[in-house]
C-alpha cells in the first residue's frame, strides 16, 4: 500500500511533504528520486521508497489551473 503526498517545500537536505490526510512529513532528498521538485506527487510505500508520478503531478497542476482561472475570470 502507498501513502500518496505532494512535495510542497525542501529545508536543506529535507522535503516537506504534505500527505493525502494534511498530515506533513520530512522525507531525506536522497530518497527522492533525481526529477522530484516542489509540486511533484510522490507515492512511498511500506518500506519507504519513494517513487514519482508524473501523471498524479500533472493532473494536480492542472486541476490548480483550472481552479486559478475560474478565480481570475474577467
């Protein structure tokens, strides 16, 4: 079973991660795979490997787009 969770900011060698239940934790960068960055959906399982999805990632950025647009319409 995965933990699935969003990047949300990186403290020295941390990544502060926000879980799916808003609960935040602190994951060491050299678990992370090479590509992850602020925003980037991270998936960690049992034993606490942690593995990008780029497609997670790119559905979120683009739910947030939308929601800003509707925000900002003229």
């Amino acid at each position: 079973m995965y933990r699935k969770g969003t990047i949300d900011r990186f403290e020295g060698d941390w990544a502060v991660v926000e879980l799916e239940d808003r609960e935040f934790v602190d994951i060491s960068i050299d678990l992370l795979p090479p590509d992850a960055k602020e925003g980037s959906v991270i998936l960690i399982d049992g034993d606490g490997k942690v593995i990008a999805s780029a497609q997670e990632t790119d559905e979120q950025r683009e739910r947030i787009n939308e929601l800003m647009d509707r925000l900002f319409e003229d």
